[in-house]
C-alpha cells in the first residue's frame, strides 16, 4: 500500500527565530497588527509504500527524525495517511 505522509518542523520553545521575528515587526506597517506569536517552519510531503499504516507511519518518523529535523533544536509532526488508488 501507499501512503502519504506529511512532516511538519518547528523550533522548540526557547529558540530563537530571528526569521519569525522579522516578520512579525512587519506585519502592522503591512496592516495586520491583529497577527501575533508567529513561528517558522518547513513541510515536507512525500509518499511511503508499507504493508501498513504502522509501519508507514514508523518510516516516516525515523526519516523525520534521520535527516529532516535537528532533534537538538526542532520538533517534528508526522501525520499519514492511506493513498486512494486512482
């Protein structure tokens, strides 16, 4: 079977995100200063064949964790889920 996955990282609490920060000074020159507690991140999708949603879910995780995130510094969201066939 194959599933997508979804990886979302994010800075844990406590680290500096200097790219957040710019912005958020921005945003009531731009308009929005009803916008607060903006954080970075990145997403990566990408599709997994498993046997399983388990297992999918368990490869997913360990590529979060191998390469896609620094665990000293970010979190990591994995979310699966089954690829309808066409």
């Amino acid at each position: 079977m194959r599933f997508a996955a979804r990886v979302e990282v994010r800075l844990r609490p406590g680290i500096a995100d200097p790219e957040s920060a710019t912005i958020e000074r921005a945003l009531p020159a731009l308009g929005f200063d009803d916008v607060d507690k903006l954080a970075t991140g990145r997403s990566f999708r990408f599709e997994i064949e498993a046997d399983s949603e388990a297992r999918a879910r368990e490869r997913a995780e360990a590529l979060a964790t191998r390469l896609l995130a620094n665990p000293v510094m970010e979190d990591a969201a994995v979310s699966v889920s089954p690829v309808e066939s066409r």
